[in-house]
C-alpha cells in the first residue's frame, strides 16, 4: 500500500474541520494537491488554502452538502479540471448526533431539525448515505480513468471514523458494522473487529477505513 504521494490529488470531504483538515493538510505537507469539499471553512483552513491557492501542491476550496449527489459528483468534475485527475478520496465528513439530528429527538419535535415530511435524517445523510455515494463515485472514476489503474498509477479510498466521544463504542462510529478495518486507535480494537485489512475494489483499487479516536 506504500505509494509515493507527491504529486498525486485527493479529495477530502469535511476538511474545512477537526480530522479532515488535520488530514488534508498533512496531504499538502506530502505534496499532494487538496480539494477540500465542506459546507464551510474554519478560519485555519482558510489559512490553510490561501496558503497554498498558487503554488504546488494546491488547495481548491469547493463548497459542498455532502447530503447532495449533484454536490458530490461535481467534487470530481473540478478536481479533474484543475488537478487533471484524482488518485485518493476521502468522505470525511460527519456529524456527532447533533440535537438538531438526533435518535432522542424526532423529526418534528424541538430542538430536532429533520423535516419529517422528508423520510430523511441528516445524521445519517451525512454519517453513512455519503460516504457510500462518495466511494460509489470515487469506483466509478477510478474504474474508468486515463491512463489505467495500474501498479504504477494506484488509487485510494480512505474511511475516517471519530469514537472520541464514546470512547470505544463501534455503534456510535461513523462507519458501517460490517466494513474491514485498517486501525489506528488508543485502544484494544480487537473486540470490534471481523479482519483488520484493507479492502480491494479490482486491482489496485483499494478501499480503508481508519478508526480514529
């Protein structure tokens, strides 16, 4: 999985905060050229992609609802045109259970914000349909790009998940039961785990998800 980064292109959604910026700026540090797909920015990724809006490697800020499919598709769309491709994908975004979006909280009922004429939650609009839409996507692409996936033009898909609030609660991760898990966690993992592997898509298209805390 050892790949050399500079040069390459990442999309990261969510990275205009918390372990996504962490994330995308540690990919700048790398060489690798950011598009940071967010509703909004924080002040330090703004910095952040002020920094580094001329010079390579490059960040793109492009405002995005990670709830729309049009928004997501399009993050490629621009990555393409201004980086000339895409090499690793990143749907980073989430949301902690927020009152607004909430199991104890119904649609309809304050403080929650979900229209319940709508059959949607934005916790899990957020928190599982896009990170499955972005890798749908992001296999899309990489299946049919140019020049070919290859052992010399690899591709990635990378899954961050925060327990931090729950201290080790697989149920509350931003990440489905059932996904093969690459671990980078304070705390014993095993309990949670069917196999800790990265899962191949086709060859050399790989698809990780990183447990965080």
């Amino acid at each position: 999985m050892a790949q050399n980064l500079n040069g390459k292109t990442a999309i990261v959604t969510g990275a205009g905060s918390g372990i996504n910026f962490c994330f995308a700026r540690l990919l700048l540090s790398r060489g690798v050229n950011v598009l940071v797909a967010d509703l909004a920015l924080r002040p330090e990724a703004k910095e952040l992609i002020d920094t580094h809006s001329k010079d390579s490697p490059r960040a793109v800020y492009l405002k995005t609802d990670v709830t729309s499919w049009l928004d997501l598709s399009r993050t490629f769309k621009v990555a393409h045109d201004e980086f000339g491709g895409v090499d690793i994908v990143c749907p980073g975004a989430g949301i902690p259970e927020p009152p607004s979006s909430n199991f104890w909280r119904p649609p309809g009922q304050p403080p929650s914000q979900d229209d319940p004429q709508s059959n949607h939650y934005a916790c899990l609009d957020i928190n599982i349909t896009h990170p499955i839409c972005v890798t749908q996507l992001a296999i899309s692409y990489f299946l049919s790009a140019k020049p070919k996936v290859s052992p010399t033009n690899p591709k990635s898909i990378i899954h961050i998940s925060s327990i931090a609030r729950v201290h080790g609660l697989c149920s509350r991760a931003r990440m489905p039961q059932n996904s093969l898990i690459l671990i980078n966690t304070k705390i014993d993992p095993t309990p949670y785990l069917a196999e800790p592997y990265p899962i191949s898509v086709g060859s050399n298209v790989h698809l990780i998800s990183i447990l965080r805390c």
